[in-house]
C-alpha cells in the first residue's frame, strides 16, 4: 500500500496519455508492483463518456425509494421487531403490538394529548383508574391477575413492578427458533396484549365486559392456533413437553438434519 504521494493535486487524467496509462509516471510514484496490479485490474481505457453511479443502491441506479431511505428519520431499531412481524403472527395481531411499542394506541391519556378534554376511566379496575397504555396492558387489577396466571404456567417468577416493555423483553430474551417452546416464548406477550387490548375495546365500543376464564381461554386458544402453525422444530426436551402440553399446544415433530 502506498500511504502517501507528494502531488495533492494529481489527477488520475495526469496518468493517462493518448487513452493509455502513464507506466512510468506512475511507475515512479507508486511503484511497478501496484503499478502493474492498477493496470490489470482497471484495464485498458475506452473512449465512452462517463456513467453516474448511485451508490447507496447495489445496483447503482437511483431510485426513489433508496433517496427516502436516506433522509427519512429512523428510530433506533427494535430488537424484539422479528418476533412480532414474521409468518405466524396474524397482521391485525403485529399492528397493535407495534402501535403499543410506540405508544400509538388511543388511550384517553394519548387523546387528551391531541387537545381532545374527556374525564379518564378504564375498563379493568372497579376503583376506575385513570387510562393509559400501562395501566390497561400491564397495571390494573384485571390485568395483573391475567399476567400472573400466564407467568404461573410457565413456572416464571412474577414481578409486579416490572413495565410492560421489561416484561415482554424477558419473555422475548427466552424466545427461540429452533425449539417450539422458544416459539411459544415470543407469542406469549404478543398475544396477551393483543387480547388485553381487545377486552378494554370490547368494553369502550361495545359494553361487553369479558371475564378473566373467557381472556385465560381466548389466550390459550390463540396460542394453540399460532403455534399449529410451526411444522419443525430442532429441539424438544422433556420439559419443553410438559410446557408444551400445560398450554394445550401440539407438538410437533423434530426436523431431521441432513448426513
């Protein structure tokens, strides 16, 4: 490698007379070795006029869309995003999961913040707590009872003072794709959010009031269902099978893995 040349102001048109390279010039400046490697790498020089190359795209043509990549403001990158948009999880189900993770959800807290005034009362508490996203997926009384029980199946010591980022990052941090119970482990929090937030809409909308057996069960079920949809798995253990079994999920067989 060549750290340094004394002409700061050589161009690589100085190196070329009548369309070939200067061998020597640059014999003396870089040395016959590079010399002989810049020859045989750039090849022999054509008469053609010179091509623009977009570089942020691999195919160096500009486009839109690579222009919008750019400039666009960017959040920091979400390390549990795979888990929530991959084939298994319904759409409808992602959607809400990601609105809750940038607090998109409609809330009374989050109305009030458009400048809309309403006096604030959730849908889990009898006491009628003041709504926002903590409170109706992590915090009230209903709510705590849900995640207790779903922590209490997968033998997981509950931590009432957990947010409900912390706790669904714990169970991501359990997640796998090589093993079923992995798979569970990441559609655990997706689903009872999902289902915590569809009992506190059924409420608002619809005045419906459901119990806790009825969320319990509708988690279960959609557990069940989700997971029907994984066909191999690499690893499946004794303990995996109880769990497996305590949630009603089918298990499914190992991949076999090729001689």
């Amino acid at each position: 490698m060549v750290e340094s040349i004394n002409e700061p102001n050589l161009r690589v048109n100085d190196l070329v007379i009548n369309n070939t390279w200067d061998v020597h010039k640059m014999n003396h400046l870089i040395g016959e070795n590079l010399t002989r490697e810049v020859v045989n790498s750039v090849g022999s020089l054509q008469q053609a006029q010179d091509t623009m190359i977009w570089l942020p795209d691999k195919n160096g043509l500009f486009s839109s869309k690579s222009a919008w990549d750019i400039i666009r403001m960017k959040f920091q990158k979400l390390d549990w995003s795979c888990w929530i948009w991959n084939k298994w999880i319904p759409k409808k189900v992602a959607i809400c999961i990601w609105k809750a993770t940038f607090n998109c959800l409609p809330v009374d807290v989050q109305i009030r913040k458009c400048g809309i005034p309403l006096v604030s009362c959730c849908n889990c508490c009898h006491g009628g707590h003041e709504e926002d996203l903590e409170h109706v997926i992590n915090k009230g009384d209903f709510v705590m009872e849900v995640w207790k029980r779903v922590y209490a199946e997968l033998g997981i010591h509950f931590i009432a003072l957990q947010g409900w980022k912390e706790r669904a990052q714990g169970l991501f941090n359990r997640a796998s794709w090589h093993s079923q119970i992995g798979i569970l482990y990441s559609m655990i929090p997706i689903v009872v959010i999902w289902q915590l937030w569809r009992r506190r809409y059924r409420a608002r909308m619809e005045g419906t009031s459901e119990s806790f057996s009825l969320v319990v069960g509708n988690i279960m079920y959609w557990l069940n269902h989700i997971a029907s949809n994984v066909n191999k798995v690499k690893r499946l253990s004794c303990v995996d099978r109880a769990l497996l079994s305590r949630f009603g999920v089918k298990i499914v067989e190992l991949k076999k893995c090729s001689a």
